[in-house]
C-alpha cells in the first residue's frame, strides 16, 4: 500500500460547526503533515506529527486542531472557521528520519460558508 | 521571503520535445529536492527527487539537475507527452532528524503539451 488516504474529499461547513478531516496511511511512515493550499498557490504546511508526537505547529490559528491517534493516523479537527479559511487540505507522510517516500493524499477540499 | 522560487509560471512545449523546468533557491540548509506533479483538486504526485550530494539523478522520462553553487535544480521531461500537461511544483527540505520535513514550495509551473 503506497498510498495516503484522505476523508472526506469535499466538505462544506459553516462557521458555528465543528468537523473533522481523516487522513491513513499503511506505509509505515513515522512523519504525518498537514498542508493548505488556496487556489494558485503552492501548499504550506501546517503541521507535522513525528512519532506520533506534535514537532512542528507553523503558528496556526487555535481553530484548527490537529490529533495523532496513532502510527496511521491522523486527524484535523475544526472548529468556528472563517471563510478565509476554504481551501484543499492536504495530508502527507514520510519516512521520518530521512523525509524518504513523502506522499500526498487527494486532498480534503473545504468550502465555509 | 520566498525561500524557493520558479520563475517561469507557464511553459508551452509541442509532444515529443524536451520540457525544461527551472527552480531556484536561497537557503543553503536545504540538502533535499523534490519535484511534484499536480492535477487541479488533487493531491500533489511525487516525481523524482535529488538529495544535495548528488548533481544529478535519472527516472525514466525525468532528469533532475542539481548545481548546489548556483542554488538551481532542473527538471527535464524526454519525450514530453499530452498526459505531462500540469502544475510542476518544485519542494525543498532541511533534514530535521526525528523532527520530520518541512517541504518548503515553488510557485509552480503550469506545463502545457500539445500534441
């Protein structure tokens, strides 16, 4: 299994919801990242899970709430978004060491409204 | 500050020629590259990657170049084909060991072949 497994691929929420984006992957990768990406632009991360540990948070805002439940997977939780935030999420992961094998998911596309 | 930069934003080329991509880049910590394919609403496509010690490396259709001195890679597409057309995006990495990597992105190039 090469691949990394975003849920859902498109979700629309408003402003007072909360909801959570899935990602999996089986490939053994000890690294878990969350990226953005708005239309026209390059990706930027968010955060990074090693060892199913918290090692980098690039200062985003409290409403997004990342949880690595285990080695496999890893959750976005969401809560009184702003529209600004709508944009394709995407999960990747990676050898953690050596940043080998660094695969993207399809991404979770969000629109709040 | 953009850390990695392509300065070519689109690039026409006919099937069958060579597709060159160019990237740039100002943080000497950077030591491993990697180039992506994408689709719109999809998720980015790993390509070919190079790591700092090597100036070049070989798969397939796709050649990447590295010239550290100069902070540039590239990435060559031999023979370009319709299915080639999409967002090339260049990424960058620092080794952070145990930390997991950062990858830092280009702008991206949007590659058009025609047949």
């Amino acid at each position: 299994d090469t691949e990394v497994t975003q849920t859902p691929k498109h979700l629309v929420m408003g402003m007072t919801n909360k909801k959570s984006l899935k990602c999996e992957q089986h490939m053994g990768h000890r690294a878990m990242y969350w990226y953005k990406q708005k239309a026209k632009k390059p990706p930027e991360l968010m955060f990074v899970y090693s060892y199913e540990k918290l090692s980098i948070n690039e200062s985003v805002p409290s409403r997004f709430s990342p949880e690595c439940p285990n080695s496999s997977l890893l959750n976005l939780h969401l809560h009184a978004l702003q529209p600004e935030d709508s944009a394709l999420y995407l999960c990747a992961s990676s050898q953690a060491r050596t940043g080998y094998g660094y695969t993207f998911g399809s991404g979770t596309r969000l629109t709040v409204v | 500050d953009q850390q990695v930069k392509q300065n070519s934003p689109s690039l026409s080329v006919q099937e069958g020629r060579i597709s060159i991509l160019n990237c740039d880049y100002t943080n000497s910590m950077f030591d491993y590259f990697l180039w992506y394919k994408k689709y719109p609403a999809e998720g980015p496509t790993f390509l070919i990657s190079i790591s700092s010690i090597k100036d070049k490396n070989e798969d397939g259709r796709f050649t990447v170049f590295l010239n550290k001195s100069a902070k540039h890679l590239s990435l060559h597409i031999v023979p370009s084909q319709p299915g080639d057309s999409a967002v090339y995006f260049c990424a960058a990495s620092e080794r952070w060991e145990a930390a997991g990597n950062k990858l830092t992105f280009g702008g991206g190039t949007r590659v058009l072949v025609k047949p």
